[in-house]
C-alpha cells in the first residue's frame, strides 16, 4: 500500500469572491510545496496571462496572483492514497482511493465572501456535488496537461473552451448578487429565521433567532442537526413537510402552529434553487400585535 498523501491548507483571503476546488496535489506539486506546481498543468497558465503576471515559481508568487483576483484555493480531499494496479504513486485523480474529505461547507461558512465555487474537471466536480448537493458549484475543465485539446497548448489559446469557461466563471455576475440586500434584510427582521438545508443542518441563524434560542445554544446552534432541538411528534412532522415540499415545486409554504401567549403564527418555507429543487427550508414567523412602536421616530 502506498502512503497516504496528506492534502495542502486552503489559500484564501477575507476578501475572495471565488472558490477554486481540485482533488489532491500531485507528486511535483508535493515536492515544490505549492498548488499546481507541474508545468505541464496549465492553471498557472492561465492565471499568470489573465492577471498580467510571470508565471509564478513560489508559493509567495502563487499568493500574490490569487489574492489580486480574490481568488481563494483548496481541494476537495484533505487525504487520500493514490496508487495505480501495481501499487505504484501516481497524480491521477482516476488512481485516488481512501479519500477524507475536507470541510468544504465550514469553509464557506467561515468566508461570506465567496459567492462562486468551481470544480477542476469531472471527477471532482461529480464527486463534490454528491457529498454537498446543496452548495451550488459549476463543472469548469479541467487545468491537467492531458486536457491540452481545451486549451490549445501553450501559451493558451483565448479562444479555447478552456480560457472562455474560466474567464466568464471568474467575471461573471453572481446570480445572487443582491446578497448583501437580502442578507441586510433577514438580519434586520426582527422575528427569528432558521435556515435549514435537507439534511436538516442549520445554516444559519439571525439575530433574532440566535436571541431566541439563546437558551439552547444561541449561535452556537449551526451546525448542528434542527431534528436534535424538537421532541418526536415534531420533528415527525418536519420529515413530513419536507417530503411534502419534494413532491411539487408549487409546494412551498405550511402554517405549523399558532403561539397563543405571542399571537404569533408559524409557518415552514421551502428554499428553492434558480430550477426549482428543493435545497432547504426554514421557519418563518408572524406576529398579529399591532405595532406599538411610534411612526417615524428618528
């Protein structure tokens, strides 16, 4: 058996709007200690001619083009072995077994910016959508030397799919790019929002919620499984909504309970994807009182 090939740490900035994934370094990249270190891949290609710079020979160089484009870096393994039917190392991704897998969904917890995530090629793109279904990624080609057809040898050719896709991944527009608003406006919201994903994982809390439940953990809830907070009728029913959502895109909202003593109503919203699949859910509340606030009080 070969030995266990242990993954480099994420290269990633505050500021990064975009996650670039791989598998796992390959031998040279290893022995050079930096990210795509064999010159026959042609990542560095690109990004050296797209931001304008030498091609980098250090990871103090690699650092430096990465954080001018807000670019952060990382694999989807943390370790793994990688031998072929002799039990020979080699740097193919076809070769990797025995993997375990990074933390990829804390991560982009951790760093709000990124709000685009690419995967290098096939295999990690289909492995990474089976293990997190839930974060939306993009199928970009792959930067291996084998894949020189989509690149058109070197130096690259611009008008090759494989400049065109990361090109337009890199600048395009987020779909969410109104985030920052919506985020502004959940945050605001003063009844208490729980967003769930399908594995009832909570993603994420307001402020109101994390005040709410500060008796129960607080901020420190997400992450956490929503099943583990409910008694068994309850969360009975929360399976059943969430089957109930599956079942058609036009089912979307459920009133759950009425709180007497808060003269609130409660209801669970489906979240839904830009092709409306179920992605998660969460609890919306509604209070009956009447403001008591006095109007335009500033």
């Amino acid at each position: 058996m070969c030995r266990r090939i242990k993954g480099f740490e994420p290269i990633v900035f505050e500021d990064s709007e975009v996650l670039l994934l791989g598998t796992l370094p390959g031998a040279l990249s290893l022995k050079k200690e930096y990210y795509y270190a064999d010159e026959g891949n042609y990542f560095w290609e690109f990004f050296s001619e797209y931001a304008g710079q030498d091609k980098p020979q250090s990871k103090e160089a690699v650092i430096k083009i990465l954080k001018g484009l807000k670019v952060a870096l990382w694999d989807i393994y943390e370790s793994a072995v990688r031998e072929d039917e002799a039990h020979k190392e080699t740097s193919k991704d076809s070769d990797i077994v025995d993997v375990e897998w990074n933390d990829i969904l804390s991560f982009l917890q951790a760093y709000p910016n990124i709000k685009r995530v690419g995967l290098l090629g096939k295999k990690a793109y289909k492995e990474f959508i089976r293990k997190y279904p839930n974060i939306k990624a993009e199928c970009l080609p792959s930067t291996s030397g084998s894949n020189g057809g989509q690149w058109g040898g070197k130096p690259i050719d611009r008008g090759r799919i494989g400049w065109i896709k990361f090109t337009e991944f890199i600048e395009q527009k987020n779909d969410m790019e109104l985030s920052q608003f919506f985020k502004s406006m959940v945050e605001q919201d003063r009844s208490a929002v729980v967003i769930c994903d399908l594995n009832h994982t909570i993603i994420y809390m307001n402020p109101a919620a994390c005040d709410r439940y500060e008796k129960r953990g607080g901020k420190g809830l997400v992450g956490s499984n929503l099943l583990n907070c409910h008694n068994n009728r309850s969360n009975e029913m929360i399976e059943k909504t969430v089957a109930w959502f599956k079942e058609s895109k036009s089912n979307n909202r459920i009133y759950t309970f009425y709180s007497e003593k808060e003269n609130m109503d409660v209801y669970m919203i489906a979240l839904r994807d830009e092709d409306g699949e179920l992605i998660g859910y969460y609890e919306k509340h509604e209070y009956r009182n009447r403001e008591t606030e006095e109007m335009y009080k500033f």
